[in-house]
C-alpha cells in the first residue's frame, strides 16, 4: 500500500499526503495542491463499474487517493453516508444524455464534493482530536452545499458569509435554517465584500489561535470526489472502452477538472467542453494562448458562474505542463495543441442562454435551469465544428430549476416543482445573524462567537 502524495502548482511547497493536502485548503506557497502522479484505473476495473451502484464506483475511485490515510472500511461506509440520492441519466435524442446532478439536500452538483468532503474531514479530526472553524462565503450554492454536509460533523464549526441583497429566499433558508455547529451571517455588502473578510481572517496574525480552513474549490478535497459522476455516467451509457463526450458549465472549473482527473485516471474521454457565460477569459486562453482576467466578474444570468478568474486553471495548466501561478501569470506555457485536442470551450451570452432555455423546453419538454442551458448551447457549439459521430454525449445539469425559479418562469411561463429536500429547509424558522461589511466587526464576531 503505497501513499499519494500531492505537490504546489507553484512547485515552492514540499508534497503533502491527502489529510495534510485537504487540512491546508491552499498550499503555503499559495499553490494549489495536485496529485503528484495520477493513479490509474485498469480498462477491466473501469468496465465493472458497469454492474455497481455510485457509492460503491466512489469507493472504487476515492480509495485511490486515500490508500494508507483511511483504511477501505471507514472509507466504504463514508461513501455510503455521503451518497443516499439518486443520479438520473436521461436520454435528451439518440446517444445524447443529460445528467442530473441535483439530487442532494441541496439541489445542486456541489453537494457531491461537500458531502464527501464533510465525512473525510470529520474523520481526519477526530483522528487528531483538533477542531476546526470553516469559513466560507458565498454566493448561493456553495453556502448550502457546504452549511447542509458538515452539519452535526463533531469537531466542525461553521461560518458562512453570504450578501444579503444577493441570495434567493430559497438559497437562504438552505442555510440559515440548520443551527447546531453551523451559524450564517448576512452581511450587508456583495459578496466580494464577503469573499475580501473571508481572506482576510486567513492571513490575520491575531487570529492564528483559531484554526480555520475553507470548504471552497480550490480544496483538493472538492475536487477528487466530482471525478466520480463521470465514471458513472461513462459506466451507464458508453461500452467499455469507448471515448465518452462531457459537456460541463463552468465558473471556477473544478466540475469540469472532475472529468480531467478521470480521463487522467484511464477513463476513455474524447472531449470536455467547458461552456463559460460571459466571464470568457478561458475561451479566449484556449484560442490565443494569451490569460487575461476578467475583473471584476461580469454578471450574468447563470450566477453561479460569474468568476472572472477562474481558480482551477493552474491546475488544468499544469496537467498539459505548464505552469501558472495564482494572480494568473504564465510562467510556462502549457502544450496548447493537446488541450484544444481534449477541451473545447465557447462563452454563451444571456441572451443565448434564455433562447435556448425556451428552444430546449419546446423541442424536448425536458426543464433545465441557467447553467445547464450553458452546457447544452456548449455542446451545439462543438458538433457544429466537430461531428458527434457514433459516440456518447452527455451534458451536466448542476442544479434544480426551484433553485432559480424567478429566470426559469420568465421563460416557460410557469414556476418549476420544489424538490421534497428544499421544501423541507424552506418551511424551518430562520436564524442567522447580521453585520455591515466590516471587518473589524467581523473579527470580533469569530472571537467571540468561537465557541458557537
Ligand atoms: C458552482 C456552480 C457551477 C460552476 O462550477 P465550477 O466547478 O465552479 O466550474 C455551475 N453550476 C452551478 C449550479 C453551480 O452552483
């Protein structure tokens, strides 16, 4: 049994296992943690998968990265805990498949990592007897995903920060609603105000007494456990062996290097396409091989996405070998002609996405939501350049349309059905404190309320 070690992407830290990787969130050297080498599937384990519930292909995947960290049973009966809902693979034509990622308690992809993330980070805790404050801020879905998985965690406490202009009614009670170890603060700024106090208290001296950590994508821990819905969905609808098309929407990317690890892993993928809105600075990256952020963020109608620079791409940089650090300077430019082999990227207006809402709803009578709509229109992009051929299409739907009923109604006409999990945190009395976009504030608050 041999040990996983992850490296910086800035190559100025020493490796670290997978406990000490996902403790850090970041590397010291500001880096983002990536597996030293990928561990490989063989074509044959890959093709059992065939005949295995998700839980049991999450083991199979995960215990790659885990090996000598958490014995298999503790990590089989954590991929029970984490995956009880369900993955439906629908068929939209011939060969072209959607997958819903939106089953969790909260109703969108995050939950899969958040949910994973919250059992290993339970265990690594009680492993050492430390506790640990999260602190994340938030737009919406990451809150939620995170608030719902590490509630009751023993040796977690949790801090979410979110807008309070900026957050639907439905996204709020997802987070303001659980109490116990997780407390929710609006402050009264926009979340770049939230995200500015959330940074802050990471880099404060006054404040290294508490041990705080993030839950956001730049967690290696986020990251492994989206690589397992792509073997899944390969496991369903391709044959063994046969090169699988994923078209995923995109704002941080840390769905889509999901698909990169399992391609990295042996699963047969011909093409990722990361569809972006109007924030395209990795479109236009992919095509010139020229970086150029986008700051601030443009807003847009897929909201989860409004990432203007994009935390993941040193990591897909550094899988074509290159090099880039995290204000977004090359430092060594990665093999662009292999990328734009395996990764195709378009940015799709509003306007586009709310056309092609309201086309795809006539057409198929299938509901997707703003950034599920992003991948479809992604994918038209790509077989209008390259044809599909006989391979297997599939476009990832991240969340439930309930979740963004107000642009979906708009549309169709009508409001889509809340799912059973959200209209159960919807009826919960709220409780959640608030404060002015202040840190000094904000500081008193994590010293004072450290023991929630
Ligand atoms: C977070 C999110 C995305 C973007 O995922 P990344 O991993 O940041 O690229 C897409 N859709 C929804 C609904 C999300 O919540």
């Amino acid at each position: 049994m041999s040990k996983l070690f992850f490296r910086s992407t800035n190559g100025q830290s020493p490796a670290v296992d997978l406990r000490e990787a996902m403790l850090a969130g970041q590397a010291p050297d500001r880096g983002l943690y990536f597996p030293e080498t990928f561990p490989r599937l063989a074509q044959d384990e890959i093709a059992e998968f065939a005949k295995l519930p998700y839980r049991e292909i999450a083991f199979r995947v995960l215990r790659k990265f885990s090996e000598g960290i958490i014995p298999d049973d503790a990590l089989a009966a954590m991929c029970r805990k984490a995956y009880n809902f369900g993955v439906p693979l629908e068929v939209i034509h011939y060969g072209v498949y959607l997958m819903r990622l939106d089953q969790g308690p909260t109703a969108s992809f995050k939950d899969f990592a958040a949910q994973m993330m919250a059992q290993m980070f339970g265990r690594f805790l009680q492993e050492n007897g430390r506790q640990l404050t999260i602190l994340t801020a938030t737009s919406g879905d990451t809150g939620a995903a995170v608030a719902h998985a590490f509630h009751k965690i023993p040796g977690v406490r949790v801090l979410v920060l979110f807008p309070i202009d900026e957050v639907s009614l439905s996204q709020r009670k997802l987070m303001t609603t659980l109490r116990d170890n997780v407390r929710t603060v609006a402050i009264n700024g926009k979340f770049d105000d939230c995200q500015a106090m959330v940074k802050r208290a990471f880099a404060d001296p006054d404040l290294k007494h508490i041990a705080l950590s993030s839950a956001n994508s730049i967690n290696i821990g986020r990251l492994l456990p989206q690589s397992v819905y792509y073997f899944y969905a390969a496991s369903r609808l391709a044959q063994p062996g046969e090169p699988i098309v994923f078209s995923v929407p995109s704002g941080n990317f840390g769905d889509m290097m999901g698909a990169v690890v399992a391609r990295e892993m042996g699963l047969p993928v011909r093409k990722i396409i990361a569809s972006v809105n109007d924030n395209d600075a990795f479109p236009k990256f992919l095509a010139t091989g020229t970086y150029q952020k986008i700051s601030p963020s443009r807003n847009s109608v897929s909201n989860a996405m409004n990432v203007g620079h994009p935390s993941n791409l040193v990591r897909l940089v550094a899988v074509y070998g290159g090099q880039m650090d995290e204000t977004g300077r090359i430092h060594k430019q990665p093999d662009l002609a292999a990328m734009r082999r395996d990764v195709f990227s378009s940015s799709i207006s509003d306007g586009r996405t709310r056309d092609s809402l309201r086309d795809f709803w006539n057409q198929y009578q299938i509901l997707l939501e703003p950034h599920g709509v992003v991948a479809w229109q992604g994918f038209l992009d790509w077989i209008a350049v390259e044809p599909l051929g006989d391979s297997p299409a599939v476009i990832v739907e991240t969340a439930n349309p309930a979740k963004f009923p107000e642009e979906v109604e708009k549309v169709v006409g009508w409001p889509p059905d809340v799912p059973a999990a959200m209209e159960a945190a919807i009826k919960l009395p709220e409780d959640f404190d608030r404060m002015g976009a202040d840190y000094g504030e904000f500081k008193k608050y994590l010293t004072d309320r450290h023991g929630i």
